[in-house]
C-alpha cells in the first residue's frame, strides 16, 4: 500500500515539470522493470508497476571517434561526459562541485602483496571535493533540482551524502537539510554541518531514516524539495556511471577484466555496468567480457548471503558493522546487483571488520592511500577472492574506494610509536633507529 | 656555534653524492645570503656564511610556446612541470603519489560577501592525496632521496608533513619515522600513523621538534635518513613553485593580482615569489605587477607583529592558536617573506582564533570548501584586509586553502541542528521546515 502511494504521488507531481526541461541527452524516464516510459519529473517508480524509474538517452549516435575527442577535449571533471548524462549542455558553466576524474593508481606493490600478475588499480574517489563518490552522483542531481526548480535539497544519508549534499547545496545557492542516523562518526557530522544548511539525526538506523524521508516527500512538509536519493534519484543514480567511463579513459580506452565495487544500496554497481555497456554500445571500447564483482561487511551483508544461497531476492537485515557507510540492511538494487554479478560471471563476497581493517591498513601501507572503511572492504573482499580462486590475479582488476580514510577515525586506533623527550638519549632508548 | 656545527657537517656529507645525481634542470645549490655555489647533495646551509641553500636551475631557454606545450601535454600532476623542477626526466613513471593540479576554484559567492569585484579564486589544496599542499614539498624530496641513496624518510612536522611523508614513503618503499608534537589533532596523528611508519611524538612544540631533527641529522642515530624539510629542504621547498605554476596556467597562463599565502616557516610564500618569476623570465606569463600577501594567526604571528613594526628581523614567540599547522614560533624564512611582501607592494596581517573560525564556516557556506584552520587564516586574513582597504577587491585575487578541514575537526563546533525520533511529528516540532 505504501508503495503504491508513493508511486500515484510521483505520478502527480511529473505534470508540472515534464514541459520544457532541459537534460541533455535524458528524453524519459523508463521502468527498469516494465519498460513504461514517463516524462522527466521528479518521479521514482513506475506508476504501473512500481518498479523504479531510471534514465532513457538518445546518446550521439554514429562518430565514436568524434565523441572520445570531445570527451578528451573537455573539462577535468565528470562534465567531460556531459553528452552522455542528464544535464544541460552548459553544466561545466554552473556553480557546482565539480567533481571527477580522480585518479586511477596503479597499484603494484599491493599487486605483489596480493598475487595480482594482470594489472591491478585502486579507483581512489576519496579525491572528490568532499572526499567521497557522493560527489558524482549529486553533482547530477542537483542539474535535475535546477531544471525542477526545487529549492532545498535533502537526503537520507550514512554520512558521505550528507556532506556532499551540505557542500554542494552551498555552493550552488541550495538551501539544505539532510537526515542521518544520529550515531555517525565525528567527521562525517561536522563535514555534513559545518555547509550551514540543516543537519537533523535520526534516532534510528539509515534504513529508519531512509523510510522517514519517503514519508516526508508524501507530506506537505517535504513540498518544495529535491531528496536527491528519493524523488531525485533516477537522475542521482547516474552520477555513478562516471566511475566506469573514467575507469575505462584512464585505462587508455579499454575495459577492465575485473572491477571490485562496494555494496550499500548496490545502485553503484548496477550504474557501473550501465556506463560499461553504453560505452561498449557506443563504440568507445572493444566489447569483450569484464566480470564485476560486489562487496559487503560481514555485519551488513544481504546481498552476499542471497548470492551464496542461490537467492534472486535479498532479505533485509539489521545492520552491524564499523563500515557504516555501507549500512543499508534493506538494499532497494540488491536483485539487480546478483543479477549482474552472475551474468557477468562476477560473484558478492563480504569481510569480516577485522579484515576491513587489516585492509584499510594493507592498501595504506602499500599504497600510501588511507581509505574510508568502504574501501577496506573492498580491498579485503579482493584478497578474499583471489585466495578463494574466484578472482583471476592474471586479469586486470579495478578496485574501488569510495572514501576517505580520515572520516572514519576510530575505525583505526593508529597512535604513535613512541611519545618522548626531545633528546636524543630518549629517542635512542625508544630503541627506533637503525631498524 | 650551533649553525656552524651544522654547516660544516653539509659540506661534509655532500662530497659522496655529488657525481651523478640527475635531477634534471637542477646543476647546483646556491646560498640565498652570499650567491655561493656547492654541488647538489643532501645539505642545506651554506659554508661560507650559513645562509639557506637553494636550487639553482639551468632551465629551458628560448621557445616559450614549446616549453607551453610541453606542459600541457604532460601529466595531470606536478609532474607536467618537471622541466622547471628538481627532478629527473622520467619522474612521472616511478611510484610517487602524483600531487597538484588541484582545483582553482572560481569562488563568485565569497566574492560577493567579501566585496571582490576583481575575480576571487580559491586554490584548493585540499584535493592533494593526502589532502594538504605538504604533498607536492614531500614528492619533489623523494626525488632527491632516491638520487643521494637515502633509505628513511623523516622529517618534523606540525601534522599535515607527517601525512604526506608517511603516505609517500609508503608508496615509494622507504621505510620512515617522523616526529611530531605530542599534542596534535586525532585526524592528523591517525594519518600519520596508519601508513605503516614510524611516529614519534614529542613532548614539546613544534619548534622543539624542529631543533631535535636537527641534532639528530649530526648524530649517527640519524645516518641514511632524508629529512624532507631539513638536509632536503633545498629540494623539498621547490615543490611549492608549482602553486604558483598551476594558478597561472589555471587562470589562463596569467599572472594573479593579489595572492594571499599563509606562513608557517615562510617557505611556501618565497617559493610562489619565486615560482611567479621564473614564469616570467621563461616568457610564460607577461610580466606585470603583482603583490604577495602573507596570512597568520594572531596566536602565532612574529612575521606579522615585524611587518607591522617595519622591521626585518622577525622575534620568536610562543605559539597559541588552532591553527597548529602554522604555529611555527621562529619562522626560518620569516626576513625574505618581509622583503617579499613590501617590495610586491603586499602586506602581512594577522586573525584571531575566532576570525579563523568564522572563516571556515563563510569559506563552507559560500563555496562548500571545508578548510584547515590555516585556510581560515587565509580566508579571514583576505576579508581583514579588503575591510582595511589594504587589498585591491577591483584586482584578480587568488586565496590559498592549503589543507583540509577533516584534519582540525575540533577548531569547528558543528553538529546537528535537531536530532529527533523518525517521524514527521517530531520533524514538524522540530520547526526545520518552510524555513
């Protein structure tokens, strides 16, 4: 019932806002699961099925040539993809964040540490503007809150979004109010405070939070304003799309074998292997096979259990794990994420927080990268796999951290070695030199 | 006596590496006071009279347009500006973090609030890997280190160095150990540590860190360690060229105006100077006016208190500020930021603990930059001036944030504006609404 509610709301309040819209090469919005097309509104599910909404193209059709010059061309930032996102052809021009094209490490002496022989490379977001993927995806929907004519953006958020919308709204001249869950580590509040906007804690869990916000959008409360993960979120979703087109730029035009992706609400990965396929479709690379596969803490880990139980569908869980960001115990893109995972000849693994950890300090270590828990389990998930013998270390393998290692401090009790005099008698007795 | 003790033990250490070091257009050490030249090794004061080493370049002459080329075609990193750098030709292949090009941030809505009319950027680097300007020092100083053979890296520092050390020792396979105050921020001590090195606090301020480096380079304990910021100081401080290099190519291949920088021992500011210069002497930049402002915290301003006295010597004090990444009591660069600011026609001003404060937040608010305190003082110092009617708001002016607000959470008392149970009667009560 609630459902259905949420889809006829969605249904009304296209009508106003489907004329005159300009998002670029977006033309609908269509079912992912019956296929209906809608006009683009500020709408999320299928108002005859319910399923969600995501974003239909006309891409440029014919020259690939021409479009990889052109995105080459363009900015140092996401917008270089802006013939294949929904947003207005002046976007690079407006007042955004601007995020994109972080850097893709090679990452050699983790490679050796792993066993890795094919190449393998740390997509390292935690170089966006407020040091987390969320950057990509709401850079996109503030386009969509402009064309809409929204004035507040809001959120449900484990803490990375809530930043990234509070930064974004800021400078895009966006009032702001975003919800998290009230037990956030330090720096994710302060980061989602200090952009001025409203910062409300939830006394609850995210899946709580989440579900407090689609009641807000149905309630006069809410009228007025772009949830960029709710009523904005068909257009939010392909903010990700990005990390696959700058994974396969900076691999010189060429798809990954293997790419490793966190799962939270598992939209990410779906949106990955949406950008893979367009540029395949699109001529930009050779089509050849890439396996993808998804990563989740032990404590939060639905789609790793349905995958290994042979499930299409995921039963929520409560979530309990140090990687928060990642907390989504009810992950609305959970079946597409199996989906893909298997068509792909991927699979979903999950880590334990002790491996997390271990892994946050392993690809430091190496790599001189201090990642969000997030990346901890990717990275550990990757070391899993190949021990396991399901990831190919002869292939060429794209890990992913979506975050930044200094917002989730405590995760890591790393101190000094030794605290001492300034002298050098007391630096010898700390016995540290010459080791 | 110390000094001297000091000076000789350069020359001394010098003789085994002055054959076939290739640090590309680097061909000597140069003393800043007597112009006496020494072959490039790992010293740092000059023999003759004590003064500071610096690098002395042959640099490309003739075909400024190549040279332009050159550069924009090259990496997205310092790297594309090796030619004017201390380093090897093939630098941008071998394992380093790759900092710089960070964003140049066109920062229209501060401009309004602070009255700049000229064009206000923002030079946010924060983006660096381990999000502070101290990356681009550390990866020029690993250079040098892999050329004189050294094994450890180590250095003093005030938080944000021993980050960047740590991270890029890790990556590059030194081993390293570094020393900090025991007192620091929690983000910056975590960073510090979590890369695998060694960290050792000190009981003590910065500057008594500084002094132990120091004893501990003339001391075996000490033997086969680079210091970045001591015995390859020399090196290390050239990494701040690019700043000046990056703004000027960001704003067009333009010199800025103003600039506003702040000081901690006063390097980086000299190193812009010198920076903009050699842009101009390359035929990179037309050669017109341009005034260096320096930025400190009153808690914290010797520069400053001397600028203002008009005098050339800058006194010591004891440091009393959040802004512990510039609380460097007895800045060693302080006489030549004096002589830069007043023959650029700039100034040296000072700002409050809570100025600093309310900095971070207007730079947030207006442009969703969350700064270090440091970059408060940039900020705070820029809108003291403008008020003072000392800084032109008609003139192109460019502030620098040199690091990153999740590293001085604790400066910035943000939290939640509400934190309620998940429904909208608490929401409503709540008064966040329709504000």
């Amino acid at each position: 019932m609630r459902r259905k509610g949420l889809a006829s709301m969605a249904v009304q309040s296209v009508e106003p806002s489907t004329t005159c819209v300009d998002l670029g090469p977006a033309v609908a919005l269509s079912c992912r699961e019956c296929g209906e097309r809608f006009g683009l509104g500020p709408i999320f599910a299928c108002a005859l099925c319910f399923g969600p909404l995501e974003v239909a193209y006309e891409l440029p059709a014919g020259d690939s040539e021409a479009l990889r010059k052109r995105i080459e061309d363009g900015p140092a930032n996401i917008w270089r993809y802006a013939p294949l996102l929904p947003v207005p052809a002046g976007v690079a021009e407006k007042p955004n964040l601007n995020p994109g094209l972080t850097k893709l490490v090679r990452a050699d002496n983790l490679a050796r540490e792993l066993g890795v022989t094919g190449g393998l490379y740390v997509k390292d977001d935690s170089g966006n503007p407020t040091h987390s993927f969320k950057d990509r995806v709401v850079a996109i929907a503030v386009e969509a809150a402009r064309a809409f004519g929204f004035t507040t953006l809001s959120c449900s958020s484990t803490g990375n979004l809530a930043g990234a919308v509070g930064a974004a709204a800021a400078r895009a001249g966006f009032k702001s109010c975003v919800f998290i869950p009230h037990d956030l580590e330090a720096g994710k509040v302060v980061m989602a405070a200090v952009y001025g906007g409203d910062l409300v804690g939830i006394e609850g869990t995210y899946d709580d939070v989440n579900r407090f916000c689609s009641e807000l959008i149905g309630d006069p409360l809410g009228e007025g304003w772009g949830f960029v993960n709710v009523n904005l979120r068909p257009y939010y979703g392909e903010g990700s799309k990005t990390l696959a087109y700058e994974i396969c730029e900076q691999l010189g035009w060429r798809l990954p074998d293997q790419i490793v992706v966190p799962i939270a609400s598992g939209s990410q990965l779906t949106k990955i292997d949406k950008g893979l396929k367009e540029l395949v479709a699109l001529g930009l690379v050779e089509d050849r096979p890439y396996k993808i596969f998804g990563a989740q803490a032990e404590g939060c880990s639905p789609v790793s259990r349905a995958f290994k139980d042979g499930h299409d569908v995921v039963r929520p869980v409560k979530p309990d794990t140090i990687a928060k960001s990642l907390a989504i115990g009810n992950p609305a893109d959970g079946p597409y994420v199996l989906d893909i995972a298997r068509r792909t000849g991927g699979a979903v693994e999950d880590v334990t927080d002790e491996q997390i950890v271990d892994a946050i300090r392993l690809l430091a270590r190496t790599e001189g990268i201090f990642a969000e828990t997030a990346g901890g389990v990717t990275v550990g998930v990757t070391k899993k796999l190949i021990e396991d013998g399901v990831l190919d270390p002869s292939l060429t393998t794209v890990v992913l951290n979506t975050g930044d290692g200094l917002k989730t401090l405590d995760a890591v009790a790393a101190g000094p070695t030794a605290t001492i005099r300034p002298s050098l008698e007391a630096f010898r007795a700390a016995g540290l030199a010459g080791r």
